[in-house]
C-alpha cells in the first residue's frame, strides 16, 4: 500500500509519519464526521467530473465558477484545472 511504503519508508515511522497514517486510516474507514465529509467531497469532484465528460455537458459551469475557487486545497485548484480542459 502507498501510504504504508511513505510512511515506513519515506518517513522511517516518524512521530509525524505514525500520525499521517493514522489521520489517512481514518479518512479511509470514515471514523469521523471530518473524515466522512472530505471521503464524500472527494467522491462528488470525481463524480461530477466524469458526468461531464461522458456527456460532454456543461451544466455544472455555475458550480465551478462559484464553489471551487473558494476551496484553499490543492484538488481546488486541480479540479478547476482539469474542468477548463474540457
């Protein structure tokens, strides 16, 4: 698994790399209301996002253009990215 190999690997078990495992195990097995809401953001950006691929649609443009310049993380930026390709 990737996360096992960066953080025993990369990071040689590190306090900081025991506490990335444990956060990315959380995200994973959704054990937290936090961990539960980025899982379903996530899982939404690529749902939408292949909507309009296979549709070739661009009905969520709105939704673009006012809710995803506002996220301050690097998928924000990515995701605005990939949609102006389209």
């Amino acid at each position: 698994e990737a996360i096992h190999a960066f953080v025993h690997k990369m990071l040689h078990n590190s306090p900081a790399a025991q506490q990335i495992e444990a956060l990315w195990k959380e995200y994973e097995d959704r054990e937290t209301p936090e961990a539960r809401f980025v899982k379903g953001a996530s899982g939404i950006s690529c749902i939408t996002l292949e909507y309009e691929r296979a549709l070739n649609a661009s009905a969520l443009q709105p939704f673009y253009n006012t809710s995803i310049p506002y996220i301050e993380h690097e998928w924000g930026k990515d995701l605005l990215e990939e949609r102006q390709r389209l």
